[in-house]
C-alpha cells in the first residue's frame, strides 16, 4: 500500500473533515478528490509542504476516544481493518431524510399516537412505496439495514430532537408529543 506524508497542519484538517465512526483518512481523501474533480485547481507546487511531516500509516491517538468500542472503526493514522470500500451517494438518488417526517406523522396519527418502530416502518414504507427507489432498498455496508430505514430513523431522531416524538418512550415505541400531534393535524388538514 503506498505511503502518503503529511504536514502535522494538513493532518489536523483532514482529521477535521472525518465522520467520527464511520471514516478513515482514505474516505475523506476520496470524497476531498471527487469534490475537486471537475474544478480547476493549481498544480500542488504552492509551498504548504512545510513542516513536520506525519505519515499515515503511523498510529496516531485516536479522535474518537470515549465509548470506543473495539468493532467501531475510528480515525487513527493506521489503516482501518476490513476497509469498507464504497463511496458517498449523488445528490437526488435516494429519499431525503427529511421527506419521511410527514408519512412518519401520519402514521403515528393514524396509530393513536405511538406504534412500535418495526410497525411504523412498515406503514411509512407502504405510504411512501411510489417514492421509494431500487437505491432506498440497498443494504447498507454494516449488513443490518436498508437504506431508507436507516434515513426513517435518523429523522425519528430528529423529530425527538424537534419536540415531536417523546424521548421518554418505552425502547423501540415512537410516541407522539402534544407538538407532534399538532403538527400531523396540520399536515393532516393540508391534505398531506
């Protein structure tokens, strides 16, 4: 595997665009690259090769410490194990996370107000099945999920963090808030 030097100052900004969790240097690299594809960038020789160089594979402290669980990759100099190799997803190929709020609303609505999660991603699968695409149904790379379900439930997180859903609710049960149900009546009366 080729060997990349660093700048302590250019490896302090890659570790600065990483997802903690989920990227190691040579994700952020790719996505840095398929940014920067189609622009006209200057030929590299513009003197911020200087420094102390730092070379990746070359264990670095980690950026995700706390709560490190020893099957969650994390950024370090070295390279991952068991790399996954798959790149980010074009704008427009998928639901949007947010597009599963309203279907999500209603359904609880249509649940009295709470329903146990795998009973409310069934209805807001069936709900939103003409906007659901081969792409939402791809397994993700952790082989434990589909796409679109991943995108439902990191907008029912969302949803608790807008006061619509409780944070309180027995695991595994989405509730409705009295701002929740406001909302549905909206959405609701709006004709969806």
């Amino acid at each position: 595997m080729p060997q990349i030097l660093l700048t302590d100052e250019t490896w302090a900004r890659l570790k600065g665009r990483a997802e903690p969790f989920e990227d190691t240097p040579d994700d952020v690299v790719r996505r840095l690259l398929d940014a920067t594809d189609n622009q006209d960038l200057p030929d590299g020789k513009d003197g911020y090769a200087t420094g102390k160089v730092q070379s990746l594979d070359t264990p670095l402290p980690s950026v995700v410490t706390a709560g490190h669980h020893s099957n969650t990759p994390s950024i370090t100099g070295a390279p991952a194990p068991q790399k996954r190799r798959h790149s980010r997803l074009g704008h427009g190929l998928k639901v949007p996370q947010g597009d599963f709020r309203n279907p999500i609303l209603m359904v609880l609505q249509e649940m009295e107000g709470r329903g146990h999660a795998r009973e409310v991603l069934k209805a807001v699968e069936r709900r939103m099945s003409n906007r659901l695409s081969h792409v939402d149904y791809q397994i993700l790379p952790s082989g434990q999920q589909k796409r679109w379900e991943k995108s439902a439930n990191w907008e029912r997180q969302q949803m608790v963090n807008d006061g619509l859903l409780r944070n309180d609710s027995q695991r595994g049960v989405w509730e409705l808030t009295e701002a929740g149900w406001a909302e549905a009546r909206k959405i609701k009366g709006a004709g969806e």
